[in-house]
C-alpha cells in the first residue's frame, strides 16, 4: 500500500500478524453484522478471544497470560481488527486488554490480581473502565461521585454513563472521590465487581455508530467495596489516570488509524470496479487525486504511529505525544471516511455498504478518551510551559 516500508516487525510479528487475521476472518468479520444488530458483541467472542490467547498480552505467567512485554503484538492485535473494518470489536476488545488490564496490573493488590486477572485473561471476565459521567465528561476533576471510607471497606454511590463495554461487562475501574474537599487530589480508584450488590446497568444505549460495541449508565447506590479492591494508593487516582491514559490515547489513535486506512483500502477496490461515463470511477482525475492525496497522509500518519509505538515500548512516549496521536489519527479517521462516502457516491450512505458505518463509526472517536479539544490543550501545555 505505502512507498516506504515499515521495519518495526520481526518475522516473529508477521507470524502473529497472519494469526491474528485469519482468526478475525473466520471468527469477527462474519458475525459483526449481526452484533450490530444486537447492540453488542457475543460473551462467546470474549472467551474464544482468551482461549486464543489475545487477551491481556502482558499479563504475567503467575495469573495464565503469556507475560509478552513487547507492545508491537497489542499495536497488530488493534490494526488488523481496524483493517477488518469491525469498529465496534476494533473499540472493545483492545479497552479491555490494553487500557483496563494495566490498571488492574500495575494498581491492583495481590489478592485483587489474583481474583480477578485470570478471568480478564480468558475473556470470563470483561472489563471496563468509568470516568465519565452526566455532568463530567473530559473534566475528570468534576466528578461526583464519591467512596466513602467505612473501615474495612468503601462505599461507592453515584453514576457514570458512556462506558464501553458497560453492559456486557463484569468488573469495572471506577473513579470516585475519596475526599471531595481536595478536587485531583481526592480522587482513587476502585475495582467493582458487578455482582456487589447496590450495582446495576441500564441498557444499552442508541448510538450513531459503533453499533457492535455496548455502551451503557452504570450506577452505584451504597456499593460496598472491599479495601483490597482500592487500586494503588487513597488519593493518587487522578495521577495514575493521567499514566494510564497515554497508552489509552495512542491505542484510540492506532485503532483510528487502522479503521482509516480499512476504509481507504476497500474505497480503492470500489472505485477501479464502479462504473460511470463510460469509464470506472477510478478514471476520474478527481478521484485519482482524492486517492493520492489519503494515501499520502496515511502513510506519514502510518511512519508517525510506528514511530510512537517502538517509543511507547521503551517508555519514552509523554501524555502529550499520546494526545497528539490521538488528536491527529481521529481527525484523519474522520476525513478519510468522509472523503470516501463522497466517491462511493449515493452508495455511500447506504448503511448496507461499509463505508457508511465506517462514516458513522469515526465521528465519536474525536469525543472520547478525551475530546479533540482537551488534547490540543495538553500538547499547548508542554510547548509553552514556563521554564
């Protein structure tokens, strides 16, 4: 597809890479349409997922994972799923994996990793992570809802809405102030388990794209959580968010990019087959340079993202770098399928062609993990900060 050619893979990646394909041939990309239908993925998929072993990649040997410490195999694991064009897998999958998982890894107690790692690992348990809530979206240090220490345990009252993987999930990262006084700095955060009692769902919600992937309210009234379920230290849950959240971002920016690049690639196949005027649309002088000009910006983005990955493997990648990717990748998620709906023509907002739900599955990503906005501020802090 590109001029320059990537060198980050080993053959031993490639190989991995080719699993990883197949497996989504036979077992995601037949299915999908009917998990749109369904508003979510089947828990079938979450341990076929585990026995396969693609979940929690780092997890260690102790607690049944593979204890990979190298983050190209997560960053295949997202492209090929974004290749696949299966944006709502593409989304849920790797926040399990690659943005809840290290929470519960670097955080968790002994005795919490060793409840709870080994379902995360074999799909039994699907996870997800709640900071957002009705009135604090990207302002995390607005959250209301609270933990309230009462000796041997805490107790978690309150809402979070927009969670991925909220309705089919079984443990959850919560947010919650521990002392509402100290803003940032009274903030930690938990593992719920969703069968405590005081937890509950709402049902999925009616969104504009992502129709594979469940997204729900969840709700805490008097939630009682053990003190073993405390991840890290009372008090430090913002700054562990803010570590945490510069793998999220470039996972939301290797995921975009790939589900880019997905719908560029059957664009291309679409228009050397269509045709008009007597010619294929692919003959167009338009169309020749609409293709030339994504294919341009996909490869420097591709070059840019390989780039942040073999950095992210040695722990160079800084939050703002992370949002810039994030910042940079949905914004071209969003041009590139929009450019495409408009050479598919009316076809392409027909939702029975892909391209349409790839149109309508790219507008959230500039949203969440922090919106487009909050991330351009985080770049302009580290370049104008006073020395």
């Amino acid at each position: 597809m590109y001029g320059i050619p990537r060198t980050i893979f080993t053959e031993e990646h490639e190989m991995f890479r080719l699993s990883v394909k197949d497996y989504i041939a036979k077992e995601i990309s037949p299915k999908n349409a009917e998990w749109e239908k369904n508003k979510m993925v089947s828990r079938e998929s979450w341990t076929d997922l585990g026995y396969n072993g693609f979940l929690c990649l780092q997890a260690p040997e102790q607690y049944g994972g593979m204890g990979i410490e190298d983050f190209r195999y997560n960053a295949l694991f997202i492209e090929e799923l974004g290749l696949s064009g299966c944006s709502g897998p593409a989304i849920g999958y790797p926040l399990h994996s690659d943005i809840v998982f290290p929470y519960v890894l670097h955080y968790g107690t002994e005795a919490a990793k060793s409840k709870y790692i080994p379902g995360m690992v074999s799909g039994e348990l699907i996870s997800a992570v709640a900071m957002t809530e009705p009135g604090a979206g990207s302002d995390l240090q607005n959250i209301k809802a609270t933990a309230q220490d009462m000796g041997d345990h805490y107790l978690i009252n309150g809402s979070k809405t927009f969670i991925t993987n909220g309705y089919l999930c079984n443990i959850v990262v919560v947010a919650a102030k521990t002392d509402p006084s100290l803003g940032a700095k009274g903030i930690s955060l938990f593992l719920v388990d969703t069968n405590m009692e005081g937890f509950s769902k709402g049902v999925p919600f009616e969104k504009v794209g992502l129709h594979a992937q469940d997204t729900c309210e969840l709700f805490f009234e008097d939630v009682k959580v053990p003190k073993e379920n405390l991840l890290g230290n009372e008090g430090e849950g913002f700054k562990y968010l803010m570590t945490e959240l510069a793998q999220e971002r470039l996972v939301v920016a290797l995921a975009a990019l790939a589900l880019a690049e997905g719908t560029f690639l059957s664009t291309v196949d679409y228009v050397k087959g269509r045709p008009a005027f007597g010619k294929t649309v692919s003959d167009f002088q338009n169309t020749r340079f609409k293709i030339a000009e994504m294919s341009a910006k996909l490869e420097m983005a591709r070059i840019y993202c390989d780039q942040l990955v073999v950095m992210h493997n040695n722990k160079l990648v800084d939050p703002a770098m992370a949002s810039a990717a994030k910042y940079s990748m949905t914004e071209l998620q969003c041009e590139v399928a929009d450019e495409c709906v408009q050479l598919h023509g009316g076809y392409g907002y027909m939702w029975e062609y892909p391209v349409a739900r790839a149109y309508a599955d790219a507008r959230v990503q500039r949203i969440y993990a922090g919106t487009n906005e909050i991330m351009k501020e985080l770049i302009a802090r580290k370049i104008l900060k006073k020395d």
